[in-house]
C-alpha cells in the first residue's frame, strides 16, 4: 500500500511555487481556457493525457499536483508515487480555493464562482473584481476566516 | 482464488462485480472477492482507469466492463 499523499493548501503551494516547484495542472484543457493558474512555472497535463505523458515530468523537482478541487489531482499525486516519485504533493481544494483565497488566476472568475458553489467548502461567497484582478470577500467563507500562517494551511 | 475489483463504486465497477460473481457460479469456480474502494488502495496497483481486476495480486484488467469470455479466460487459466 502507498503512503498517504502530502497535501499542501494554496498558501503552502504559492510558496512552493514561488521557490521553484513545478505546478501541474491536470484539468482538461476546455477547462484551462476558462480559468487557469497565473503562476510563473506551470505544466499542462491534463488526466486524459497523464498514462501516457507523465515520464516528462521531473522527478528532482518539487512538484504540485493541482486541479479543480483536489480530487484528480490526488489521484496523479498517487499515481506518481506509484511510479516512485518522491518529490510530488497535492494541492487540496484545487484552484477553486486557490481563487478564493485571492491568488492570482487568469481568465473567466464566473468559473469560479460556479465552482466554488461546489468546492470543499460549498456556497463560499466569492465577491469582486478589482481593475480585472479577481478576488474573493475576506472573512465571507471558511478558509477566508482561517488566520494566514507563513507556510500554514486553512 | 482471491479476485479484487478496484473502482471508486461507480456503475461499471458494480457490474464488472456481478458479471464475475455470474460467470464463477455458471463455471462453479470458488472465487472470493473483493472490492476496493479507497483511492489509495486503488492507486497502489497503478491503475489510473477503473474498473480494474486483480486476480491473486496480479492486475489483469484496467478500464471499461471486462467482457465475460475474458473472465472466462481467467477463471479457466487459474483453474489450471
């Protein structure tokens, strides 16, 4: 049996991403087009293509596994640690928390919005657009309420 | 001979479940099986698309109802 997958928030993931950790998205791409992850360093794998592609990623690099909610990501943080990677977590709460929290997407915040009705933390209030920045209203939803620990997880 | 289905318990994964049960009876194989439900017990055979079938540790099948001439075929071979 595998090992429990590492799992980081959005917070922990941002660092991560920010000191050179690869982000893999594994969305489809219809779904990318919509909305997508507005980081430096990302790859597009989406899960109809991971069997198939995943000898391309790195296996000396920090990588982050994400998705919409954090559920196939999983399941290709597992399917990596099947393959021995060691350097490989998952994002919980994919890019629909990532968007509440306020982190930087690109593309149609409606998306969001709608996912965010059936994310983790259900009917989250996502709020505003700031000169075409999407965020999210502080304190309206229960990741938002959680205080903001260096590296910590809501 | 011990027979897993692995599958998060969506449609095809209850079926492939009956058609094994059928076609074990029909050949009056003594087969237990089992189903396996969590991801990570899922993902620990490498399997990426479910249904899949695990015949006495080994994965024989991936993906999609496995059709009952190959469940034959496997019962058959195991029979020896």
């Amino acid at each position: 049996m595998l090992n429990e997958a590492k799992e980081v928030c959005p917070t922990t993931t941002l660092r991560m991403s920010r000191e050179g950790a690869l982000l893999v998205d594994v969305r489809e791409r219809d779904e990318i087009d919509n909305l997508a992850f507005d980081v430096p360093d990302l790859l597009v794998m989406p899960m109809s293509e991971f069997e198939r592609r995943c000898a391309e990623l790195p296996r000396d690099r920090d990588l982050v596994m994400v998705c919409r909610v954090g559920e196939r990501s999983l399941k290709a943080t597992y399917f990596l640690m099947y393959l021995g990677y060691t350097r490989v977590a998952n994002m919980e709460g994919g890019i629909t928390k990532w968007a509440r929290k306020g982190f930087p997407i690109k593309g149609n915040v409606s998306t969001a919005i709608a996912s965010a009705a059936t994310g983790c933390c259900g009917g989250a209030t996502p709020a505003k657009s700031i000169g075409g920045k999407s965020t999210f209203a502080a304190g309206e939803n229960c990741c938002a309420a959680q205080p903001k620990r260096a590296g910590g997880c809501c | 001979m011990d027979i897993k289905v692995l599958g998060t318990g969506c449609a095809n994964c209850r079926a492939t479940i009956a058609l094994i049960e059928q076609v074990a009876q029909a050949k009056g194989v003594a087969v237990n099986l089992q189903k396996v439900e969590e991801l990570r017990a899922i993902m620990s055979y490498g399997v990426m698309s479910t249904p899949g079938v695990v015949i006495d540790g080994k994965v024989v099948h991936a993906g999609g109802v496995p059709g009952r001439d190959k469940i034959e075929q496997w019962l058959v071979a195991k029979q020896g």
